[in-house]
C-alpha cells in the first residue's frame, strides 16, 4: 500500500506540472499574454483573474482526475484486482 501511495504522490507531481506547462501554454495563446502570476494583485484585471481561477481549478480537477484514474486502471491491468482503499 505503501508503493501505491508513493506511486500515486510522484505521478501526481509530474502530471500536476505538465498539467501547469499547458494552462500556461493555452492562456498565452488564448489570451496573446502571460497568466497573472497573482490573480490577487490589484494590477490584475478583474476579467483575467475570474478566468484564470476558473480554468486552473477545472484543468487542475481533471488532471488529478485522470492521473487517479490512470492509477487505478494501472493497478488492476498488473495486479488483476482493485487497488487498495
């Protein structure tokens, strides 16, 4: 349970980062600029920082989402049975 758990932890990391690599990517194209680094700051437009919030939270959900999943099809395609709770 112990190497799930690290397996779980280490291919969340990686797929939060290439998750992070293309929101950055899409915003710049989809946008012509750099996300806010801070969409708290005053300097962001109101606009920018709704919508960097909504699509960090709905691509990062997913991301986690498919990793897990991912994880646990993995598991049963080795071991034959579910992963552990």
């Amino acid at each position: 349970m112990a190497s799930r758990t690290v397996a779980l932890a280490g291919a969340t990391t990686l797929g939060g980062r290439a998750v992070r690599k293309g929101l950055d990517r899409g915003w710049l194209v989809a946008r012509g600029r750099k996300p806010p680094e801070d969409p708290t700051s005053r300097e962001v437009p109101w606009r920018d920082a709704i919508l960097w919030t909504v699509a960090t939270g709905v691509v990062i959900g997913l991301g986690q989402l498919l990793i897990r999943r991912g994880m646990q099809e993995g598991w049963v395609a080795l071991t034959g049975e579910d992963p552990p709770a």
